[in-house]
C-alpha cells in the first residue's frame, strides 16, 4: 500500500494543485497543505475540522479570500433560471464515491453541502442484506465443494473396480468365454464411469468458475464497503457538469446526514425553510441525480409526516438520496433519503427535515 501510494503521490499532488489553483481559482487566499487518512495529500484554504494536528500552512500565500471563484454568478448567467425552483437546482451536485453515485446540494456560499451518510459510506440495511445473503452463499460453496468431494471419491471407487476387472480379464486366454463375458461387462462399466466422469468434470469446472466469480464480486464489494470506510474525498458533479472534489467534514452517526465543503469557491446555496411552514398539501419538488440522470426535479405534494421523516409523493428512486426536497420558494425542506415500497402502489418519499441537519451540524455551519 505505502510503496503504490508513493508512486501515485506525485501525480495526485499535480491533480489537487490543479484543481484548487485553477479550476477554483485560488489567487489570494490562505492555503493549508495535509494528509488525509489515505495518505492522500489534500490543499485547502479552510483547515480541516479533524486531524487538524497535521495541517501546515504553506508559506507565501497572501491571507484573505478575495478572488475566490463565483460559481453562483457562472451557473445563473449560463442556464437563466426561470423561478426560485430552477435556482434551487443550481445548487444541487452529484455526489460520486467509490459505492456508486446519489445527490447533495449547497447549504453555504462558502462551499458546504449535504448529502446522505449512505452516499458515501454505504446502505448500512443493505450491507447486513448482503453479509447474510454472503454467508448463505458460503455454505452452499462449502457444501457444493462436499459433494464433489465424495463424487470424486465414487468415480476413484468406480476407477478401482475397472482396473481390478482389467487384471482378471488380462488373466484369461483370449478366446476364454469367461474372458469375453468380463469384457462385456468390462465395456459396459467403463461407458458408466466415463458418463458419470464427463458430467462430474463439467460440473466441477462450472462451479469453479462461479465460484470464482462469486469470490471476486464479494472481494470488489467488501474492497469498496472499506474505501467507503475511510475515504474523505468525494467527487461532485455540478449542474454543467463540471467536476469538483470535496472532502468531509463530518458524517452524523445519529442520522443519515453527512457534511461536506469545497474550498475556494464561492457556491450557489439553498435557504432553509421555515419548518412551521411546511404542511400536508404543500407543493414540492424533489431535486437530484436518480438513475444516474443528473439534474432531475420531479414534483409532488406533502402527504404527512412519519417517523421524523418529511413523507411526500413526489417520485424519489435510487441516486436521489442527498438531493433535496424544496417548496415552491426554492427553500429547501428535507434531505431526500429513502423510499417506502409496497406491492399495490408507487411508493413514498422519505425526507430528513432540514432543521434535523443544521441542528446536527450547528457547530460547522455556525
């Protein structure tokens, strides 16, 4: 690990430097220099909330943050939006890890933006889905590899038999009537065995190949629960598809909520609304990247309120999660976060309240 992240080091530190000096178009702000858990060297200039013992600052930057990158000014005079529902998807990213891809959305001109923890650390239901679903697979290999043992076992047995009739068949005279009746029994036996052969051959090499397939998609999927784990850097997608990289402040551990920030821009955002304002009936629209579709808003109403959860019927499928839930002021109402299904109907919408997140992270937003 330390010998190929020392070969890729230079190449990523070319990367970053990139991205933050030119993309974000870093002219005079302070810039902080440090190593992420992954060795990864991240340059920023806000310090890091975590770890922040490592930070240093690199010398001969100018302090303040005058030139930073106006994104909101980029992304408004591009696409014109027509109403505070259009501005709100100005705000509204991508959010790719290395578990595939769901949304977030700006909460601060300065760069910080919410998603859902399980964007970019994994469905926590699904992985114990999936250690269950494993472990059953595990048997059943344990099993299939039983069985084919004792079937090689009976094919030996049955190769014994054959050579043993082959020694007494070579013990009678060639013209010998007992010769040719073993010889009968002898062919007949051997067409057997080379039946059960062939079929135990075949299986055997299709199960290893499931079988090795099986371990490989299970290595992939743990290999990713893992980056997943530690990785503090994530990619975003904006609205003109432009890529972006941003680091995380903090995940919650009491809700699915997690906060990350791009430095060195100054980024479209979402007001919050006023919760004592949000009703059943109330026009929504949920916002996000579903189905690997970025930029989708999908309208809907507020059905009620369930479990701490904003419920609505506006149409929220896989890639949502993170995006957010806005009324028709362009205010955002909830972090969009999982969808109820049932047998007989399309399914509701599920969303985080928005004053759940800023209570969560009051501390980074303040």
């Amino acid at each position: 690990m330390g010998a190929w992240m020392d070969k890729i080091s230079m190449a990523y530190v070319t990367i970053i430097l990139f991205i933050v000096f030119t993309v974000c178009g870093i002219s005079s702000a302070e810039v902080y220099q440090y190593q992420d858990d992954n060795g990864n060297w991240i340059f920023t200039d806000t310090p890091p909330v975590y770890d922040s013992e490592q930070v240093t600052k690199m010398e001969g930057m100018v302090e303040g943050v005058d030139g930073l990158r106006d994104l909101k000014k980029e992304l408004h005079e591009k696409y014109h939006p027509e109403n505070d529902v259009d501005a709100a998807a100005m705000a509204t990213v991508t959010v790719t890890s290395s578990i595939g891809t769901g949304s977030g959305f700006f909460i601060s001109e300065n760069g910080y933006l919410l998603t859902n923890r399980h964007v970019i650390r994994g469905d926590e239901q699904q992985a114990k889905v999936f250690g269950k679903a494993v472990e059953y697979i595990d048997d059943q290999v344990e099993a299939a590899e039983d069985d084919f043992e004792i079937r090689e076992k009976q094919l030996a047995r049955e190769k014994a038999i054959l050579d043993e009739m082959q020694a007494v068949i070579a013990k009678y005279p060639a013209r010998h009537s007992q010769r040719k009746e073993l010889e009968t029994q002898y062919q007949s036996r051997l067409e057997y065995y080379q039946a059960l052969k062939d079929d135990f051959e075949r299986k055997q090499a299709r199960f290893k190949d499931e079988k090795n397939n099986y371990k490989t998609e299970k290595s992939d999927y743990e290999n990713q629960q893992a980056v997943a784990g530690v990785n503090r850097n994530f990619k975003i997608t904006l609205k003109n598809k432009e890529i972006l990289y941003a680091y995380l402040v903090r995940a919650s551990n009491d809700h699915d909520l997690a906060l990350l920030k791009v430095d060195g821009c100054k980024t479209p955002f979402i007001f919050p609304a006023e919760m004592s304002g949000v009703a059943q009936r109330q026009k929504v629209w949920a916002i996000g990247s579903p189905l690997n579709i970025a930029d989708t808003m999908k309208d809907g109403t507020v059905s009620g309120f369930t479990d701490k959860y904003i419920q609505t019927n506006a149409q929220i499928y896989p890639g949502n999660s993170g995006g957010p839930l806005v009324n028709e002021k362009g205010q955002v109402i909830g972090i969009n976060t999982l969808k109820e299904l049932t047998r007989n109907f399309e399914g509701m919408g599920m969303a985080i309240p928005i004053d759940t997140a800023l209570a969560e992270f009051a501390q980074e937003l303040k």
